[in-house]
C-alpha cells in the first residue's frame, strides 16, 4: 500500500508539473501574441493623441510619461490614463478641456528629458501630470535615476502632480521600485513636488489586479487597470482645480476693483 501510495504521489506531482510547465508556455505564447498587438497599436495612439492636441480647450492638460500615457494596452486611447484624466477634468470644471499627451512609447527618464521637456518648456498647462520610470526598472541605476528624476523634476512647473512608480507586485522587481520611488519622493519632497500615490493604489489591487487589471503581455494596464491608475491622481486634480478658480475669482475681483475705481 505504501509503494502503491508512493506511485501515486509521484504521478501527481509529475502531473502538476507538467501542468505549471503547460501554463508557463501558454503565458509565454500570449504574451509574445499580445507584445506584436500592443505594438501595432502605438502609431494608432499616437496619431489619435495629435488629433487631441490640435483641438482647442479652455484648460490645458498636458501629459509626461511612456506608453501608459499613451494609453497602450487600453480598448482604445481614450481609456488610458490620460483619457480619463481628461475626462474627470471636463465634468469637474464644465469647461473644454484641450489634451497634449507628451508621452513616448517605450520612454524612460532620458528620453523624457530630451524629447519631451523641450516641448514642455513651449507650453503653459493649467494641469501637469507626470508618470515616467518604469521603463527604467529593467536596467536600473539608482544615481543615474536618482540624477535624471532630479533633472525632470527641476524643469517642472511649482503645480505639476507627480506619480510614483506603480507596483511590479513580485520579487526582484517590487524591491527595485521600492527603492526609486524613494528617490523620487525625496527628491521631489525637496523642491516642493507634489507626488501622487500610484504605487499604493496599485499594489493594493493584489492579486485579484495582477490577473484582471492588465492587457494580454501582462505589462500594460488595460482599461480597468488605467482606471486605477487615472483615480492616483483625482484628489490632487480637483486640489489644482480649486486653485485655477481661485486665482480666477481673485482676477475677476481685481478687474472689477480697477472698473470701480476708473468709474470713480
């Protein structure tokens, strides 16, 4: 019986085995079929987001960042991060809300500095968002992070909102993006940066995030996932726009104290 018994287990474990190596070449299939779609889908995105950036609009929101800023993995552009940023901007304020996505494909912090800052530096956004960094996670280098995040975060304007890297949730990778959203909020703690929670509001999905909240090369968030991402940054939005108000009200004040004072 113990022989018999002992056959049995080993089978069982041949078979679980066997089925975790099935599933790892299913994975692997997947992913390499989802990385070929995700690719085809950057000029489409692109193109979409120049369309966006011709329109006029009463705010300007401008975007730094790679392919999540873009919106690559979501059904479609508007569905990325930045498409429901812009959303919540528009329902919040009542007003047109012109979109310039800045974000690069496959960027990380030293193409956002010479591609993307230049560019920035020619616009005057009443709202900034900046998500860039995790491109830089597979090579990392903490004093070349810790000197291109400082680079990025000096040419920003005192209102711009700031991500965190979000979660890598597994080992070795979480530790490294541990370490450079250290860097980064201390840098920006520094110059008076406002920095978002993305990680936390990420890695709390757990799990049941991991296995629904990304598209099929299991890297890129889909829609549910950018929605997430797109919650990071609400609360700190809706303080920027109180204070576009704000100066605002002060201005119309101001005008009509002038008006008096001329009629006076």
């Amino acid at each position: 019986m113990r022989r018999r018994a002992l056959v049995a287990s080993v089978v069982a474990a041949g078979g679980a085995v066997a089925g975790i190596a099935a599933w790892v070449r299913y994975l692997a299939r997947r992913q390499h079929h989802w990385r070929g779609v995700l690719s085809d889908a950057i000029p489409v995105h692109s193109l979409y987001w120049r369309e966006q950036a011709a329109k006029e609009g009463e705010l300007l929101y401008v975007a730094v960042g790679d392919s999540a800023a873009q919106g690559i993995g979501a059904s479609r552009p508007a569905h990325g991060y930045v498409g429901f940023v812009a959303k919540h901007l528009r329902e919040r304020s009542g007003r047109t809300v012109r979109v310039v996505n800045l974000g690069i494909s496959g960027a990380r912090l030293r193409e956002a500095i010479e591609k993307e800052l230049p560019r920035l530096a020619k616009l005057d956004p009443d709202v900034l968002t900046v998500s860039i960094g995790a491109n830089d996670m597979a090579d990392f280098d903490p004093e070349r992070f810790r000197t291109e995040i400082a680079t990025i975060l000096d040419a920003l304007p005192s209102h711009a909102i700031v991500a965190d890297l979000p979660s890598f949730y597994f080992l070795p990778a979480e530790r490294t993006v541990l370490v450079a959203n250290r860097m980064l909020r201390e840098a920006a703690a520094a110059r008076g940066v406002r920095v978002v929670p993305l990680h936390r509001l990420t890695h709390r999905q757990g799990l049941w995030g991991v296995s629904t909240q990304f598209a099929g090369d299991l890297f890129h968030p889909n829609d549910r996932g950018y929605r997430i991402w797109a919650a990071a940054f609400t609360h700190a939005i809706d303080d920027r726009l109180r204070q576009l108000g704000e100066r605002a009200s002060a201005g119309a004040a101001g005008s009509g104290g002038a008006a008096s004072d001329v009629q006076h």
